[in-house]
C-alpha cells in the first residue's frame, strides 16, 4: 500500500515518503503546519488513495483522551434502574464507544484521524499513549480488553499551538508540511482551477506571495485562502490587469477573502498612505 497523492491532492514527495514512512513502520504520523496547509486534508486523501474507510475525530478544548476509548453513562442507567428497566441488568447497554475504540474493532484497517490534537489540554497526547502504543485498552466496567483487529493507520494532525509531550512524539512518524512554493501552488491551483490564465494566476500568486511576506501581517494568508481568492477573482472575470494596485491603495481586490482581521487591513492601509506621502 503506498501513497502517492491523488487527483484532487498535490502530495509533495517529502510527504508521500512520511506518510509511506509511518504505514510501514505501524506509527502514528504527526503532521504539524500552518493552519490551512492541507493536513486533515490529507488524512481523507490517503483514505481515498488506499481506498480505506476513514474514520475521524475533531478534539476540541474539552475533549479528554477517555471520549476516544469509550464513555459510561451511569446517570442514564441510575435513571432505568429507578424505572424497573430490566436493560440495566446489562452494563453494556450504558457503554458508548469511541473512535479508537470504533477503528480498533473494525473488520477491514482504517485510516483514523485525530485532528489538530493540539487543542486540548497538555495531558491529551500522554493519555494516549499505551492505547496508541500497543493498541489496545480495557473496559473497566465490563472487564473486555478491546484490542484492534488490524493496526489503523493514525494521522494526528497539530496547528502547534502548544508543545507537545516528548514520550507522545517519540512514538510518532513526524512531519512538518512546509508552506508551498510558487510552482507547487501552482500545481495546486490547477488541481481545484483547471485552465485558469497564466497571466492572471502569476499575478494572482505574486500579490499572494507579497502578501504573505509583508512585515507586521498579523495572519499570513493560507492556501485554502488563495484557492478562495482565486475562485473570487474568477467568478468576478478580472484579468491580470484589474489586479494592479496602484500607490494609492496597496489593498489587493477582494481583499476579505486574504486579510482576515482589522489590523492586517489597516496595516495595508497604513503602508498606502506612506507610499502617497513619498510620492
């Protein structure tokens, strides 16, 4: 089984090399990078690539590492038992299961996404560590060890908002998604904009590019951005042309789909205004 992007995925040959990496040697694959650089993208796509089953859990700020394993309800078995309902007899009825355990029990292998781990509190990462180590977990309540039938190949995807713990990364495959380059974001652009203007799209990404590279830019635009951007422009039918800034307004057209807060639009206003006093 080896992956090689798809159709509708610009997979760089360092990624391809880290996912085929993390298959072979039966380690969760840790992919950090900045937000809208393709990382839970690419879990789906390697499903899609294997043609495996794709199973995916979203950590939020409350999301403990227990939820992934399984949750017991006994506030709803209390409540049967105070009602003379005779499924409380069996435990089993009260046990929800989680993703973990969903994709260790699960008859074919899985791709599994833990996405942006990041988010939840710093202990998150190390109380997963056995279950993603021996793949396995106990159930306390009903004394079943629940072991997977085929090791699921793990994405674990981080924005690095925070350090993760050193025991946690150990036990990873870990890559970086680095931002792409002209021509890779070219190949991209084509994938989601086939046949788009050279003359436009080599406009389009030099302003992008400028962009991203302005000093004080409190939030550099991500891919998913320039694609939105790019679609904006096109459905707008501008041309190269139209893209041109002048001294006078440093704003790129469209600019909400780039700029996604106040001081980064003001920033552009403010260098507008000090390329008008040069003048």
């Amino acid at each position: 089984m080896k992956f090689a992007g798809t159709e509708s995925y610009v997979a760089t040959e360092d990624l391809t090399v880290a996912v085929n990496a993390a298959v072979a040697l039966e380690r969760p694959l840790l992919v950090k990078g900045e937000p809208g650089t393709g990382k839970t993208e690419l879990a789906l796509q390697v499903s899609k690539a294997l043609g495996l089953p794709m199973m995916e859990w979203h950590i939020k700020s409350t999301t403990k590492a227990q939820q992934g394993l399984y949750e017991y309800d006994a506030v709803s078995r209390l409540r049967d038992s105070q009602l003379g309902d005779p499924k409380v007899n069996d435990v089993k009825n009260y046990i929800k299961q989680g993703k973990l355990w969903q994709a260790f029990d699960a008859d074919g292998r899985v791709v599994l996404l833990i996405d942006e781990i990041d988010k939840a509190d710093i202990e998150f990462p190390n109380d997963l560590l056995q279950e993603l180590d021996k793949m396995e977990f106990h159930v306390y309540e009903t004394g079943q060890t629940i072991r997977a039938k085929q090791r699921p190949i793990v994405i674990i995807t981080s924005n690095n908002e925070k350090e993760l713990p050193d025991a946690f990364l150990r036990r990873c495959f870990f890559h970086y998604i680095r931002f792409p380059d002209m021509d890779t974001m070219r190949k991209i652009v084509e994938v989601h904009h086939p046949g788009i203007k050279d003359s436009l799209l080599t406009s389009a990404l030099t302003q992008f590019y400028e962009i991203r590279e302005t000093a004080g830019l409190k939030k550099k635009p991500s891919t998913s951005e320039v694609l939105d951007w790019l679609k904006l422009l096109l459905a707008e039918d501008l041309s190269a042309e139209d893209l041109a800034r002048d001294a006078g307004n440093s704003l790129p057209k469209l600019h909400g789909a780039l700029l996604k807060n106040e001081q980064d639009v003001h920033l552009f206003e403010r260098l507008a205004f000090l390329a008008r006093g040069q003048r």
